[in-house]
C-alpha cells in the first residue's frame, strides 16, 4: 500500500489538467517507463487526447529543465517527451497493464485524484463560507477576515506547474 502523499506528489497541473507522468506511473507500477509507454501505444486507441498526450517540444523543454538534469551526449538522459495522463487515462492504463499491482496502483491512484478534487471543493466551500461571514459581522473583524483571505490567496499559486 502506497502513502497517498506519494501519490499526490506525482500529480502535476499541465494545460490547466491534473496529469500524472508516464516516467511516474511506471514507478509506481513497478515496471520500465518502456514497457509502459509500449503497452498505451500498442492500444492507442485507448487514450484519446483527453486521456493521455505528450508533451509539446517546449513543454518538454521547460519540464526537463526544471526536474530533470539531462546531458545531451549521456545515452541515459531522457530523449523523447514524456507521456502525461488525465485520471481518465490513468483509469485506462488498468485495461493496459494486466497485473495485480497496477490493479491496486489503479485503485489508489484513483482515490487520490479524488481525494484532490475534495480539497480543492472544501476550499470554495470555505471561501464562500468566509465572504458570507464577513458581509453579516461588523468592521472589528476585519484583520481577522483580511488575514484569513491572505491565507487562501497564497493556496491559489499553483505548486508545480509545467509548461504554459
């Protein structure tokens, strides 16, 4: 059983999409980042563009830059733009990749996508919760409610993102 947090950390925001990465996925599968990419192209089919897409030259550029320090004369630096895949994709991937361990991978990563999007609804929740709060008490709470915007303003910056 993986920690979720392992697995939300390999969760990126990419075209305003949360992906997971080919390289990623294969670690957490426990098989080659080959042998995955070999499985999706074989059923290509499978993943339409909403379930899986590579990365575009400069969003490569841009990622390999950031997380990944590549010589280009080293035979074991990365050479193709890697795979990113939607939760649809991911879903997908169980269809793919037939053993037991990508079924409970699956399953766990499928509970920290939604673990994510629950966050991220108690987070408007609380917002408007909040901006209600405001508008009923009177001016003495002020700093109590300009420090707690302060707060939820800073959780807006995306943490990783990739490309443009």
């Amino acid at each position: 059983m993986l920690p979720a947090e392992t697995i939300t950390n390999k969760i990126y925001f990419l075209r305003n999409l949360k992906v997971m990465l080919d390289r990623d996925l294969a670690e957490l599968y426990g098989v080659e980042t080959r042998v995955l990419k070999q499985a999706v192209r074989r059923n290509i089919k499978r993943f339409p563009e909403d379930f899986m897409f590579e990365l575009s030259k400069e969003e490569f550029t841009n990622w390999r830059s950031q997380f990944v320090i590549s010589n280009n004369g080293d035979k074991m630096g990365l050479r193709h733009p890697p795979m990113a895949f939607t939760e649809q994709g991911v879903a997908m991937l169980s269809s793919v990749l037939k053993s037991d361990r990508a079924i409970q991978v699956n399953i766990q990563i499928m509970r920290a996508f939604n673990k994510l999007r629950q966050m991220l609804a108690t987070h408007k929740d609380l917002k408007k919760k909040i901006e209600a709060m405001e508008a009923k008490y009177d001016k003495q709470f002020r700093v109590v409610f300009e420090a707690i915007k302060q707060l939820l303003a800073e959780d807006k910056k995306p943490k990783r993102k990739i490309g443009f």
